[in-house]
C-alpha cells in the first residue's frame, strides 16, 4: 500500500506532519504494527518545500507518484491558493476516486473541488474557508470529517486524525485505524 | 518573549511540530494575533536534525540558547534516550525554573527528571515510559498535564496542546492561550 501525502510551499505544519506521523506508526511493531506493504510519501512540485512558518523539508517524490498511489491525502496552508491557481500543479493531480482513498483537510479541500472530486457532494473545510468552498459551488457541511464513498474532506487541522484514521481503516484494517489513534490520545482522557 | 524548543536525533514529529506550529500561532493575525516581541526556534545539539520517521529539518540555534529562553520546551521521541545519556547536551541545558518557564512531552520528560527539575514532585508521561520515570525516582500521575510552579509534564502526544496552551497562557496571556487551541479545533466539535 502506498499513500501520498500530497503537499506545496505554504502548508500548515500540524495539517502535513500530524498525519505523516500517524500514517508512519501504521507500521511501527510499538503501535499499529501492521505487517503487510506499507509506504507514505510526500509528494510535491518542488524537491524542497516551506511551511507556512518556516520549517523546510526534503520532499519524498513528484506529484505524478499521487496518481499511482493507493491513497491520497492532500494537505493544507496559505499555500494552497497558489497550488490552486497553478495548472501544472493541478494537472499532475488526475486522481481516480473509482480506485483511490482520497483525503484532503481544510483548504486543501479546495484542490479537490477543483480536481471536480466533489461535484455534486458536500464537505467540510477550515471554518474561515467554509465561504471559498461554497463559492466555488460545494454544499458545506460544519463536521469534523464527510465522507462519500472514496473521497473524505476534514475540517480543522485535529480532524486530520479522523481522516488519517479513515484512510488506514481502508488500507490496513479497523484494527490500525484504532491503533494509531490511541497511540497519540492523552493519558487519562 | 522567547520560546525554545529543544529536539534531538530521533524526535517524534507530531510532538516536535504541534507544539512549534501552536506557537507560531500566537503572533499570526488569523489566530490569537499577539503584538508583544514573539521568537520561537528549535534548537538542537547539531544544526540538522531528523525525526523518528525521517523528516530533516534544520535547527535554528544551538541548545545554549535554551538557558537564556523565557520558555523552554522538550520535545520526545526514542532520541531521547540517547540524550539523556550524553553529558554534552545535558550539560547545555542548565535551566533555571526560578525564571523560566519550562515544559516537556513524553519521554523528553525523563530529560527534566536528569536535570533535577523534577525532584521530589510528580510528573506524566507516555504510557510506556512511565515504569522509566518511576525507576529515575519520580512519582508518576496519570493525567494529561501535571503542572507544579513553572514545570509542567504532558503525557500522550495530542497532550502537546495543554502544554503549549499552558506556556502561551504565561508568556502571553490567557487569550492567546485559548486562541491557539481554538484555531485547531476539529469544525463542530
């Protein structure tokens, strides 16, 4: 199984590395220890990108890798109004929700929509990009996550745990689904 | 006001990056919109660091400036282990919870019981790190935070949030502290 996260300059840290993390413990023998094939890749149209705060990480591939990917998840950030203007990046994102798990948090919820992956569906996003969402002709939903079918959008970067929880229900079993959410839950809570 | 995040080879990134991005937040008009001085740098013994999974970032300063730094804060991870073994990084860390303000996630905890912060108070951890805590000699609590003075513990890494949430409450006040964690918020939760 391979995910793509899928990411571009400008993404929120949380929204990236937050599901990275729990995407990466599907694996671990400590937490899920899931044994089949497993591979999480973050994907980007440069080989280096910048987080909305500064903090700059080597990329794993191309965005090309998305459209053989088992999974996607697209993340979030300022940078994703940029992305969403830019034809190259949204071309090399020719998703197949017939045979793909697709994710996306927030304003990367957008590229979705753009991508024509919620045509006719409803989602959810941040709470101050609810109004770009609709402008751009989808019914929002104020929920944690929506799911249709293959496609899931979350709203607010905590729900990046759902969605992360989603995607590995899908790939790798309930069994993980649940490991990797208890492996980061509060002690006591 | 100046937020030190210390990190090492090995360091869980969700508990490396909620934190950090949290604390970015303070001084982002979006969020809490803080107008008072505002620095926050990761800071490590060598000037690239690399997480548990595999992210490379570089850190901003070296661990020295952490004894400087109105707040500290530990990051964990399996590197932590190694840290707390070698004298060099322990040495650089000579805080001062007279004047500082000082927080640690999971086993960056056993990092504050080496440097005698902790002696005879009670602190949390991850769950499998607490047999660790109590054989160094301090009475665990099984709760989400524990806070004694200017020392607080966080156990289970979404637990980031109360303790960045408590750092910001004291460096810049109670609605900062709450906007940060609203601006995470899962919608509708």
């Amino acid at each position: 199984m391979h995910i793509v996260v899928v990411a571009f300059d400008g993404f929120t840290d949380i929204d990236l590395f937050m599901p990275w993390d729990l995407f990466h413990r599907v694996k671990d023998p400590e937490y899920a220890g899931f044994t089949g094939p497993w591979r999480v890749s973050i994907c980007a149209k440069n080989s280096e990108i910048c987080s909305y705060s500064g903090v700059s990480i080597r990329a794993h591939g191309p965005l090309s890798w998305a459209r053989e990917a088992d999974a996607v998840f697209v993340v979030s950030g300022p940078g994703s109004r940029k992305a969403l203007k830019d034809p190259a990046f949204i071309e090399e994102l020719r998703l197949d929700p017939s045979r793909q798990t697709i994710a996306a948090i927030d304003s990367g919820v957008l590229i979705l929509v753009k991508l024509g992956l919620l045509d006719g569906l409803t989602a959810t996003t941040y709470p101050s990009v609810f109004a770009e969402l609709e402008a751009m002709g989808v019914k929002a939903e104020h929920k944690p996550i929506v799911v249709h079918g293959n496609v899931a959008t979350g709203g607010g970067c905590l729900a990046t745990q759902d969605l992360a929880s989603w995607v590995v229900g899908r790939l790798a079993g309930a069994a993980a689904a649940r490991a990797i959410l208890e492996s980061v839950a509060k002690v006591g809570a």
